[in-house]
C-alpha cells in the first residue's frame, strides 16, 4: 500500500472506503447485486454508499423502527439497507416518481427477501403521500429523503405530518459539495435545499445536525434530525 502522503485525496478516500467495507463487512452479495442490476438498467449510480447505506440501517434499528417511510426508491438500494434493519412484522413505505426505476426496484427488493414487508408507491410523490393514511400507515418511526432535490421542503413538510415525538429523519444530499452556502446562487437544486434547511432552522418542533461526507461518491452530506 501506498504511502498515504503520498496519494492524492480522491484516491486516499476510496482506499478508506474499501478498507472499512472489508474491515467492518459492509458490503454483501445482496447489496452489490442490486448494485449490478442498477446498473445494468441503465439507472445512475447516485445511490448512498455502502458505508452509508449501513449507517442508515443501524441508525434505523438504534431507533428501534416498525414503519420506515422512505421518500426516493431510486433502484431499491438503500430500500433493503433499511429494511434490514425492521423486525419480522415492521413495513417500510417508499416512494419513486419513475416508472422503471421502480420495476428495478420492485424487482430488487424481492431477490432481497422483502417483498413482503415493503410497499412502493410510484409517482410524484408530493401527490401519491397522501395515499399513506388510507393504506394503514398512520406515523412513522424512521423517514429517509432522497428524492428530486426541488421538492426537499415539500418533503419535509410531509415528513413531520407523518411523524410522533422521536421519530427520526435523515435526508442525503445536503453538502452537494459544499455549494449548500451559496446564498444567491440560481444553480440547480441549492435555493430549494436551502429553503429546507431553513423551514427546520425555524421549526421549533425538530432538533437537527447536518454531517459533512466525503469518499468515494465525492463530497456531500447528510441532515439528521429528531422530531422533539
Ligand atoms: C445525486 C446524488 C444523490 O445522492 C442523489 O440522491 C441525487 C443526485 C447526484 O450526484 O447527482
Ligand atoms: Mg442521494
């Protein structure tokens, strides 16, 4: 192994990720193959890392989570890191605005074994959640937002409607290589990740910490809060 000084930062942080991912037994059959098959379909490699998709399922089983609500399938990828960490009779809602995407996803889910305690929703989500009380779910005990970056403070909106005193909710895509604090930019995506960062800024009913991200999906972030 090279000598770490030596190496540029890109390569030094995938070196890290890779010695974790065999270290701490990160990754799996199950995971990578939805990986392939993600990729195969034509679907852009934007899913979490394996680090990352991990943490979400022990911060997921930390908070001991039933109903997971999940807001951007993408491939099913991060689906089955949550869903990993439910108990036998726990449901996991998620939401994919693309048809295909959620065939893939449909598709992945079962070869992982949880067809049967998840459900996809397809569509425009900020439209399809309000199916949610009508299927049974009532709150929810873990929320993920991953989806279409413009609609962040329409999802967080919904997230606390669907939430009780400690549910915990995790959002990606935060940092977007540090462009968040960017006040006056008009580039894709960063005023509405901006307005919701501020919509929690001023919610009273949410504690919050945002965690800065680097490896081998580059640099970003994660929102973690915890409904009070
Ligand atoms: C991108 C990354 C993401 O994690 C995501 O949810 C959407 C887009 C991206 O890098 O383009
Ligand atoms: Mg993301």
């Amino acid at each position: 192994m090279m000598e770490v000084s030596r190496m540029n930062k890109k390569d030094t942080r995938k070196a890290v990720d890779a010695y974790f991912d065999d270290k701490l037994h990160i990754s799996d059959e199950t995971t990578q193959a939805i990986l392939h098959k993600n990729e195969k379909e034509g679907l852009q490699s934007i899913e979490v890392a394996s680090a990352h998709g991990k943490m979400l399922y022990l911060m997921a089983k930390m908070s001991g989570a039933k109903t997971i609500l999940e807001i951007g399938t993408h491939g099913g990828y991060s689906t089955v890191w949550l869903a990993r960490a439910l108990p036998e009779d726990g449901r996991l809602a998620t939401f994919e605005a693309k048809q295909r995407h959620a065939r893939v996803a449909e598709e992945n889910i079962a070869a992982a074994g949880f067809a049967d305690r998840v459900e996809i929703f397809e569509g425009d989500a900020t439209k399809t959640l309000r199916v949610l009380k009508k299927r049974g779910f009532e709150t929810f005990d873990f929320i993920f937002i991953d989806a279409n970056k413009d609609n962040y403070p329409e999802y967080l909106e919904w997230a606390l409607e669907l939430s009780r005193s400690g549910t915990v909710i995790v959002a990606d895509n935060v940092v977007r290589k540090g462009r968040i604090i960017e006040e006056d930019t008009d580039k894709k995506n960063i005023p509405h990740l901006r307005k919701f960062i501020d919509l929690l800024s001023g919610d009273d009913r949410i504690e919050a910490t945002a965690i800065q991200t680097v490896g081998d999906k580059g640099y970003d972030g994660f929102l973690m809060a915890m409904v009070k």
